[in-house]
C-alpha cells in the first residue's frame, strides 16, 4: 500500500490522472485493453473531466471498458444514478464505440441486476478471473467503500462476485462488487479528500482491523498495487 499526499484536491486528481494514464498504457500494451472500473459520488468528477478533456489524447478510449464499482437502486435517467454522472463528466466528452461502458440495469431488482451485471463481466473476461486493470474507489465519512457499508451482509461477503445489499442507514438497496472480486484487481486507487474525511481515514489506517465497522480495511489486493490519493485536510489525524 502507498499513501500520496496532496496539497489540495487540484494537485491529487492532476497526479491520479497520470497514474490514470500509466496504467491504461500498461493494460493496453500488455494485454490490447483496458479494464476500468468507475467509482460514483461527486468526487471523481474532477478527475473524470481532467482525462475527458486535457489528458482526451493520452489514453486510447477504442481500447477502454468502462465498470462500475457500485450502482444506487435509481432508474439509469435519475440523477443520483452513478452512471449518468459518469456519462455527463466522462463519455460524453469522448467518442465512445458501442459496447464499451457496462452499466448496471437497475430497470431490475437489485438481486437481478447484480446477477445481470455478474453475467456480463463473466462474458467479458470470457468465464476467466475477473482481474480489472484499475479500480477507483470513494470511501465514505462512515468508512464504506463501494456500497459495502459498516455492518452489512457485504462486509462477510467472501465470494468475488457482485451483489445486491439492504443499507439501513440509507433505506435503500445497492448493487455492489464484493471486496473479493475488488482484491482481485492489478490497481487499485482510492480518492479520498476534505476534512469530513479525516476521522473514517484514520481509523481504516490505523493498527485496529474492524472491518465490519470501518469496511473499507477490507481492500487488500491478492497481488496488485493499492494507492491512496488523499488531501492533507483528509490526511490531517493521521500519525
């Protein structure tokens, strides 16, 4: 594990673009793709209009699969679905073939669209191990990463696969990869920035493992790269 430590949210996502665009190279060459898996919320908007516009001509888009880490249970117009915010700060910017963003369809229910969705990166990765090139992931103030909540039936999950969740907190289904499937992962890169940050990332960091209070301890990549890339006002408790 790496921690990147940033002046302010400008410098972490200019810097998580790079490391962006290194790894799609690396995919690309080594494999002919790459496999990206999106992370949702408003934070990756900056980063996700920095590669769409400025670094458009740094990554070959017609060799890009895009994923998604998670989906709220809204209908894919509504403005709280995360695939609609990654197609207004991202796809629309690029000139996108057809079959290259895998959204989840959340015109099912959450336990169908979580077998839909597994169905489809089977087919993907040709009934292969799911390994994605890069997983971006937003960890929450209450230390959720993905929709894998504190103290939901995700944070025993041991299957690499993805699935539907009850939070309670929220009064709301997901749909969610599992922590297994994301340690599958070649990279993984957390984005995390602001002070309301500060109290879950200390925790998650520190010598105590409760994953089932502070889930995000769960991302422990088998044999790949996890980064960090945090704002001094998130890294602000950390020793």
């Amino acid at each position: 594990m790496k921690l990147n430590i940033f002046k302010n949210q400008e410098e972490l996502n200019e810097q998580l673009a790079q490391y962006t665009i290194a790894v799609a190279k690396e995919a690309i060459e080594q494999k002919g793709r790459f496999d990206f898996v999106l992370t949702g919320g408003s934070s990756p908007k900056g980063l996700y209009q920095l590669l769409s516009t400025t670094y458009k001509d740094q990554i070959d888009w017609d060799k890009t699969y895009f994923f998604f880490g998670d989906e709220r249970t809204v209908l894919p117009f509504e403005k709280d679905y995360n695939g609609l915010m990654a197609k207004e700060s991202f796809f629309d910017n690029l000139s996108l073939k057809d079959g290259h963003v895998f959204y989840v369809d959340t015109n099912l229910s959450p336990e169908e669209a979580a077998a839909d969705y597994k169905s489809k990166l089977d087919e993907h990765f040709q009934n292969q191990p799911i390994v994605f090139d890069l997983i971006l992931l937003g960890m929450g103030d209450d230390a959720h990463t993905a929709s894998i909540f504190p103290y939901t039936d995700l944070v025993q999950q041991t299957e690499a696969t993805v699935a539907s969740v009850w939070v309670e907190k929220l009064n709301t289904n997901r749909v969610s990869l599992t922590a297994p499937l994301i340690n599958q992962a070649k990279h993984i890169a957390f984005i995390t920035f602001g002070e309301n940050k500060a109290e879950a990332l200390k925790h998650v960091l520190g010598d105590q493992r409760d994953v089932a209070q502070y889930p995000s301890q769960l991302i422990e990549p088998k044999t790949g790269d996890l980064q960090w890339f945090i704002d001094e006002a998130a890294a602000s408790l950390l020793s």
